[in-house]
C-alpha cells in the first residue's frame, strides 16, 4: 500500500494556493475522500492506496473566484498510477489561470 500528498503552487502569484479543495477517486472512478489544502498549499491524505489508477480533481474554478480571478480551467483532473511496492506518491501542481503543470514530486 501506499500514501498520498500534493501540493499546489500559485506560480502567477509566486505563493501556495491555500484553501483549494481537492478530491480524491479511487480505481473505479468513486470519491474516495476530500481535503482543502493548508496555508503551504498541502494535502497529505491519511489513507492507504491500492494498486491502480487513481485521481485527484483540483476546484481551482472556486479557488480562483474565491480571489476575485478569473480563470479557463474549472478542475484540474491528475489520474495517476499506483504501484504498491512505492511507499508514496506526492503530486504537484504548478496553477495559473490559463494553464497548469503537474508532476510527480517526492
């Protein structure tokens, strides 16, 4: 089994997005959980992964209206695969209004 964090970064601001909710779905496309990110912009979810495909949609349509900013993307959707023998996962989102990037951190 494995553990799950993300992060997001503001990068037009240069500062966490904090108070950005994120949902969790498991291999079947099920809500698993959800979470709002800290004031550093950080989820660290307290469950275990199994194997498969999992994903995290980010609200960053409410993040950006909650600052009185517009924005192109609503959600941003991150699916990713999960193999148990790696004890975790940390994802990353770099958001901006207009675009965004995601990787696999550590």
């Amino acid at each position: 089994m494995s553990t799950l964090s993300t992060h997001v970064l503001d990068s037009v601001l240069g500062v966490p997005a904090a108070a950005l909710d994120v949902m969790l779905y498991d291999e079947q496309g099920r809500r698993v959980t959800e979470a709002t990110t800290d004031a550093d912009g950080r989820v660290s979810f307290d469950l275990e992964l199994g194997a498969g495909t999992h994903g995290l949609v980010f609200n960053t349509g409410g993040y950006f209206a909650a600052a009185q900013r517009d924005t192109f993307y609503p959600e941003v959707a991150v699916s990713f695969t999960v193999d148990p023998e790696q004890s975790h996962y940390h994802v990353a989102v770099l958001l901006s209004p207009y675009s965004y990037t995601t990787y696999r951190g550590s």
